[in-house]
C-alpha cells in the first residue's frame, strides 16, 4: 500500500558526529528536539529553493517584456525613419538639411531608447549615476 503524502516515516542517517553536535547545538538554542531540528532546516531548505525558482519565474518574465517592449520600440522607430526617408525626400531640402534633420531625428531616438531601456532594466541606471 502506498504511503499517503501525510503520513509520517521513519529514516535511518548517517552523517558525520560534528553536523550532529552542530544540529544538537542548533536544537538546544532553539528549545526543539533534534528530529524538529532537522525536519525545520530541511522544510526551510525546500523553502529557500521554492522562493529562488519564483525569483527565476519572475526575472525571466521581466526579460521577455523587456525584450517584447524592445522590439516594439524598434518597428517604430524603423516606421518613423521610413517616413522620415519619404519626408525628407519629397522636400527637396539640400543633403546638408537632410543630414541635419536625420542626426536631430537619431539623438533623440537615441534618447527615447536609453530611457526606454532604463525603465524595462531599472538596475542600469545605476551604472549612469543617476
């Protein structure tokens, strides 16, 4: 028959003499007998390991909507270009203009994609001294 998840087993370890003086020691200090001790570090170990794959989880989907943000702002910025290609183009300005109007246009996408990645990555801020 199997053991159903609530019932409770007993369990033969071997460890060396110093882990059991420290989980004696532990034991003491925390008023618990030595088999709460062990069975409360190995329920916070499980814990810890729980709490590490949520963190995981949660950077992993902050990457993707960091990316899919990225590549959002980038169809953008190549449909705006485009357009401004057209734009300038048609306007029959002088390639001097044209080449003024583009470098204006590039900084501030440049500065539209350091806040945008800033706010995705908030960490990098930091490295700018903000």
């Amino acid at each position: 028959m199997a053991r159903k998840p609530t019932d409770e087993v007993q369990l033969k370890l071997r460890f060396s003499e110093a882990l059991r003086r420290r989980l004696e020691r532990e034991a003491k200090r925390f008023e618990r007998s030595m088999n709460a001790e062990i069975i409360h570090r190995l329920e916070q170990s499980f814990q810890k390991d729980d709490r590490i794959d949520e963190l995981r989880q949660a950077g992993l989907e902050i990457m993707e909507r960091s990316h899919q943000e990225h590549l959002e702002l980038q169809l953008r910025t190549n449909r705006q270009l485009a357009a401004l290609f057209l734009k300038l183009h048609e306007s029959g300005l002088s390639n001097d203009a044209m080449k003024a109007a583009l470098n204006d246009w590039l900084a501030e996408t440049e500065r539209e994609w350091v806040i945008a990645t800033e706010k995705a990555m908030p960490w990098l801020r930091a490295g700018r001294g903000y």
